[in-house]
C-alpha cells in the first residue's frame, strides 16, 4: 500500500506544481493585459488631446471677431491663382506664403502645414501682425 500512497502523493504535488504554475503565468498574463490596457488609454488621450489642440488651432483661425472677414477657399483660390508658382513669395515653418488681392487691397496669404500646430501661438501673432508689404522684401 506504501507505494501506491507514495505515487498519490507524487501526483497530488505534481498537481499542485502544475496549478501554481498556471496561477503564476494567469496573474502575469493578468498583470501584462492591465498594463497594455493602461498603455492603450494613454496613447487614446493623448490622441484625443492632439486633436481638440488641431481643432482649437482651426477655431481659432477660423474665428471671425469682427475684425476681419471671413474667407472661402474659393476666394482664397482666386486670389492665389490657384496657388500658382508665379504668386508665391515665400516658403518657412509653418508652409508657403502667397502674394494677391483681396477687395483690392494686396495680401499675403500663408498657407499652413498641418504638421506645424505645434507652433500655432507664433503663427497666430506672426499673422496677426504682418502686412503683406512686409513678404518678399530683402531687409
């Protein structure tokens, strides 16, 4: 009887090995699913962020206060001559940079990269700021 008492206790520890061995790699795969998870929420915010600062950029370059008129793209196409080569007075940053007229008043026209959000603040200012006499010139 001793033997076959022995080989039940062989088995039954086996057994528990192999249990506490499944738990382990459970807890862990647990442990690596919670934290791909985790990781996947940041990267969703962040993306989420990145967007409504693209979209706070838009709004705020397509705010009208008042000051100044609203613009369609097909005014902007006409007065651009469709973005031809021979109207372009300039290339940076933030895109290129556009000579034409606009209720026949001389502009410069800037288009800008989506990739250049990042500095959107400077661009605003930079905008606001400058006359369209001021492209083009050799200071």
């Amino acid at each position: 009887m001793q033997p076959r008492k022995e080989k039940k206790a062989k088995t039954a520890a086996e057994a528990m090995m192999k249990h506490a061995k499944t738990e382990k790699e459970v807890k862990i795969a647990r442990k690596l699913l919670a934290e791909e998870a985790c990781e996947r929420q940041i990267a969703e915010l962040k993306a989420l962020q990145q967007s409504l600062e693209k979209q706070k950029i838009v709004n705020a370059l397509m705010s009208c206060d008042g000051r100044y008129r609203r613009l369609t793209r097909e005014e902007i196409e006409v007065a651009t001559d469709f973005f031809s080569d021979s109207k372009m007075i300039g290339k940076g940053g933030y895109g290129k940079v556009y000579k034409g007229n606009l209720d026949h008043t001389p502009v410069a026209i800037k288009i800008l990269h989506p990739d250049a959000s990042q500095k959107k603040e400077e661009f605003l200012r930079c905008t606001a700021l400058s006359p369209a006499s001021s492209y083009g010139r050799d200071d």
